[in-house]
C-alpha cells in the first residue's frame, strides 16, 4: 500500500464523533467545555463533515473518549469501500506528484 492510497473520510469521522460523544452521554456543549473551547460551533462543524479537528484536538478527544486517534479519524484505503471524494483526491495528488 502507497501512502497516497489512505484518505480520511470527513464526514465518517465527525459521525464516529458524534457517536462517541453520545455513547459518553455528552452533550455538545459538555465537549466544548471539555475541549476549553468558547462555543459548541466547532464540534457541530466536526460533526457534519465540514472540517476536521486540528492535532491538539484530536488528542484531547483521543484522551477523553478513552481511544486511540486512529479510533476517531475514519479512513479509506484504495480498494475498499470507498469516499465518494476518493477519485478527486486522487487527481489532485497524482498531479501534485508529476509536477515535482
């Protein structure tokens, strides 16, 4: 498997989020609190698919679910059932690569 063969679906990790947060019985707001976040605008963003935590983030949630990051963050790999987005991202780095 090539490095480029791996994407992180979006939308699958903000509802695996979603998912833990609920299976903790957390509400949104008890996240962001627990996150030191201001408001509860990120967490509906990670939910819907929308962006992604950033690394901090990511083991925050990692530590207060009680998982691995690799738990949270959702990922395809080429060949197996895959993110609707997975050809674009293949152009864009096939493209990026021949022009180096």
């Amino acid at each position: 498997m090539e490095i480029f063969d791996v994407f992180v679906d979006m939308q699958a990790t903000g509802d695996r989020i979603k998912q833990l947060r609920k299976e903790h019985n957390m509400r949104v707001f008890d996240l962001a609190n627990a996150l030191g976040l201001e408001s509860e605008q990120a967490i509906y963003k990670w939910q819907r698919g929308q962006c992604l935590p950033n690394a901090d983030n990511l083991v925050r949630l990692s530590i207060l679910f009680g998982c691995h990051i690799e738990d949270i963050l959702i990922h395809y790999t080429a060949g197996e059932d895959e993110s609707p987005l997975l050809s674009f991202y293949r152009r864009f780095l096939y493209s990026f690569s021949t022009t180096r």
